[in-house]
C-alpha cells in the first residue's frame, strides 16, 4: 500500500548538478517503485546562471513563495566560470537558505565499504562524523561594504555576525544530533583565543546549552587544532558544531579524507519545520568535469537518503544507503574514487541494487 506522497522540487542548476540530480532522481524513482510504501512528486525548476544571464535573476518573481509549497527540496549546485561566485552563491543557494531560516547544516561523512581514506592509519569505523556547521549568521551574515572603490585607500568589511539566539538554537540542534548518536560526543569548535567576542559568546553558550544534556560528553577545539586532530586522530572525534565559515572548510577536508568530495551529502535544515529543507552534495558544479560523464553520484545518493530521512521515511533512507554502499563495496566507482565507472554505470549498478529489496 502507498502511504504519503511528498512534494519535492528539484534544482539541478549549474555545472554537474542536472548530471548528479538526474541520477538521484532515477535512484529515488527506483526506490519508491520497489518499496511501494510512500511516493515522491517531483517539480522541475530551471533555475541556473544561464537564467541568470538571460533575465538577471536566478529566482524568478514568485519563486519562493512556489518553493514553499513543497515539503522539500532536492539542490544540485550553482556556479558558472562567467559569473563571480559570489553572485550565483547569493543568488540562488544563499537567497533560499537564508528567508527559509535553514540554519542547521548538517554534514555526515564517513569511509564507505569499498572506498578509501586517503590516511594510511585510518581503519574501519574510525572516521564517523558529523558536522553541525551554523547555517545563518556568523562569517556569512552578509553584513559589510566597500568603500573608495578602486582607489588605493579603498576598503573592505566583513563583519560576523554572532546573535546569542542564533548561537543558542545551533548549539541546541548539535547536542541533540549528538545526543541521538551512540558516541554521544560532542566537540565545539571555535577560535576564541583570537577573535575574543563572537568566538567566546559561542562558547558561553556551548557551557550553557551543555547543562540541558548530561549525557552529552563535550569537548573544545580550536579551528586550527581542529584540522590537525581531523587528520591524525579520526577516531577520537563524533559529533563537531562549528561556525558557518569554520565548518565550510572542515566539512570538505572532512569529505577529502573520507575519500572524495563526490561522496559528502548536505542538508539545510529549518528544524522549526515552518519552511521547507534542503538537500544537496557538498561539492559544486565541477565545470572541469561537467559533460564527461564522470561525476559521481554517491554524494546525491546519499542526499537522498538524508532528504528521505529527514521526511520520516528512515526505513527507506537506510536501504538506499546500503543499497549505494553495496555498489561502492563491488567496486562500480568513478575517477575520484579510483575506478573507472561512469555516472551512469554507477547509477544502474545502484538501480540494480534497488531491484534487489523487491
Ligand atoms: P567543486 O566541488 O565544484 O570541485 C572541486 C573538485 O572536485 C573539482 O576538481 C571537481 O572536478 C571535483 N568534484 C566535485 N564534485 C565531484 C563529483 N561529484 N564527482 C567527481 N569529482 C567531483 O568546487 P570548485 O571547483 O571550488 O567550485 C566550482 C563552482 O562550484 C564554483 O562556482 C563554486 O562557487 C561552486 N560551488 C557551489 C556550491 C554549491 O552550490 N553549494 C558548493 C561549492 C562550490
Ligand atoms: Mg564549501
């Protein structure tokens, strides 16, 4: 019997995006088609910087308010070599993140069966994290300008923003996911000893939130440090909640040691629920690889797991987890794993997997 249907849109955007998101999407159709148990509408949105060429925006009048009506959201990645970064960022990702108060980004990354770690000592179940990285506010905030422009005395800010509600409801979110984790291990990380007003407000509020989760084990890091004990001592860290920018560049040395940027998934996540999520790959648009064929997958696999989880379908998310693990551990892989498997190949491979639960 099909239970609930949910409405998802789907952005595939820039670059390898519409590659990757038409693999998930397969993968999904696939899943829901064995499973019989629930049903995915899929909405199309076109929104790219060739729309953005075209018409000077990336999100049409009336986009948002359209992108409301779904329970989710299903993003592949923007980014284009004619338009600066930070237009298309602020265009498209940012511009949904922000008003949909998405302020949770939650990064999992771990070693699959049948990849792996680029470090020598790392053994199975030694690299298993988490990383909360705070989706709103912070190095992000967009607050700052410039001034004198183009003249030698020109300048530039780029304040931080840290709110302690801001700092409160992050911090909460990431004692909670550590909380539901076996490990129940929480580490904070900051750099407090340099920038000594944000920095230490989050670490007031870390102290304070910790008193509400005794079961939780908390541990302080500083960035830095953070990077080395990443690379050296995998297996002592579990759950990790830093700020937006701090956890913008662990998240991916996190997905480099776990073997490959092609494999890390990412949610933005409205906790409140009052907005829909969304879900995506870590990586961007790759414009190097983008129409070869060769763009792996498995991070949107896995997105679509985290999507189908975070609908309460977490039967389904974890076979389709496994289903994509089986297919790493047969050694169906693409380049930045070190096979030779095309996108489509492993998509079939996975499909194949899927047939399987019937
Ligand atoms: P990138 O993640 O697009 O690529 C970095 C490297 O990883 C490239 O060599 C690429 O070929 C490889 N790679 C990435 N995804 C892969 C996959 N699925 N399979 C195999 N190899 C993969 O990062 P880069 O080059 O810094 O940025 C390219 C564009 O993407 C820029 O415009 C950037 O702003 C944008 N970007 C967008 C993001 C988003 O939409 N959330 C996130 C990161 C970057
Ligand atoms: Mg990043």
């Amino acid at each position: 019997v099909v239970g609930k249907t949910y409405n998802i849109a789907s952005i595939p955007a820039d670059g390898i995006g519409p590659e990757v998101i038409e693999a998930g999407i397969t993968a999904l159709n696939a899943l829901t088609d064995t499973l019989q148990t629930f049903k995915l509408n899929f909405k199309n949105y076109d929104w790219s910087s060739e729309t953005y060429k075209k018409t000077g925006k990336y999100i049409p009048d009336g986009g948002l308010e359209e992108l409301k009506k779904h329970d989710a959201i299903f993003f592949g990645a923007v980014g284009a070599p004619d338009v600066p970064d930070h237009i298309s960022l602020w265009g498209l990702r940012l511009a949904i993140c922000q008003p949909f108060q998405q302020y949770a980004n939650v990064r999992p990354t771990r070693v699959f069966r049948g990849t792996e770690s680029p470090l020598r000592n790392c053994k199975d179940g030694d690299l298993d994290w988490v990383i909360i990285r705070e989706n709103s506010e912070g190095e992000y905030a967009g607050q700052g300008g410039r001034s004198h422009a183009g003249k030698p005395w020109e300048v530039a800010t780029e304040v931080s923003i840290f709110s302690r509600h801001g700092v409160e409801r992050i911090m909460r979110f990431a004692f909670e996911t550590a909380q539901k984790r076996p490990r129940k291990l929480l580490t904070v990380v900051t750099k407090s000893n340099a920038q000594r007003n944000g920095m230490v407000l989050w670490d007031e509020v870390a102290k304070a939130v910790a008193v509400d989760f005794p079961d939780v084990t908390v541990d302080k890091m500083l960035v830095d440090a953070m990077t080395t004990r990443m690379v050296l001592k995998p297996e002592s860290l579990d759950t990790i909640v830093a700020t937006n920018l701090h956890a913008d560049i662990l998240s991916d040395l996190a997905a480099s040691l776990a073997g490959s940027i092609g494999i890390a998934p990412t949610s933005n996540l409205d906790p409140t629920r009052e907005y829909p999520s969304m879900f995506e790959p870590i990586h961007g648009s790759a414009f190097d690889i983008t129409g070869m064929g060769i763009s792996n997958p498995v991070a949107t696999f896995w997105t679509a797991a985290e999507m189908l989880a975070w609908l309460g379908e977490e039967e389904a998310s974890k076979k389709l987890l496994e289903c994509v693990e089986n297919v790493c551990e047969q050694g169906v892989l693409t380049r930045d794993l070190g096979g030779k498997a095309t996108t489509k190949e492993v998509t079939e491979a996975v499909v194949a997997e899927i047939k399987k639960l019937e």
